[in-house]
C-alpha cells in the first residue's frame, strides 16, 4: 500500500493506492487519523486501490467516526469497480 496527501484549500486529499488488507491497515489509520489534524473537509482518493478486506473497511469507519468527533467533513471518491463487487 502506498499513500500520498496534498492540501487544496481547506480541503486534504490522501490518495491510496496498492492493497489495503490486516498487514497495511494500521498504516492506513495512522495516515488518516493524522490527515484529519487541522482540516475542515478529508476526501480520500480510493481509485487506486486494488484489494480492500475487512480490516481495510474497518480503518475507513474509525476514520470516519473520528472526522464526526472533530467535526471534519469526510468523503470517500473514486472506488475502484473491482473493490465494489463481492464474489460469493
């Protein structure tokens, strides 16, 4: 997994790219607990992604939780189609 974030306007972007799985998600939790620091809006880039498991939903719930705590906006964009669909 790999991450990057930039600041456009009062808005911060963290894209993420690669698998997001129980090896990366506490990666991935600390980065956007730490995006969500001193900012009003936290969009997060997901187009990049080309595994998600549960532990990876888990990260974006916490972190989603954590944005209504400090009255952050939070957005999700940009969901690869292979990471919507469920075999089963």
């Amino acid at each position: 997994m790999k991450t990057s974030s930039r600041d456009q306007g009062n808005v911060r972007i963290v894209a993420v790219e690669g698998d997001v799985d129980l090896s990366t998600s506490g990666e991935l939790r600390k980065v956007l607990f730490g995006a969500l620091r001193g900012v009003k809006r936290l969009v997060i880039n997901l187009g990049g992604i080309h595994y998600l498991d549960s532990s990876g939903i888990a990260t974006l719930i916490e972190a989603l939780k954590e944005s209504q705590k400090t009255n952050t906006e939070f957005a999700l964009f940009a969901m690869s189609p292979r990471c919507t669909k469920f075999s089963g």
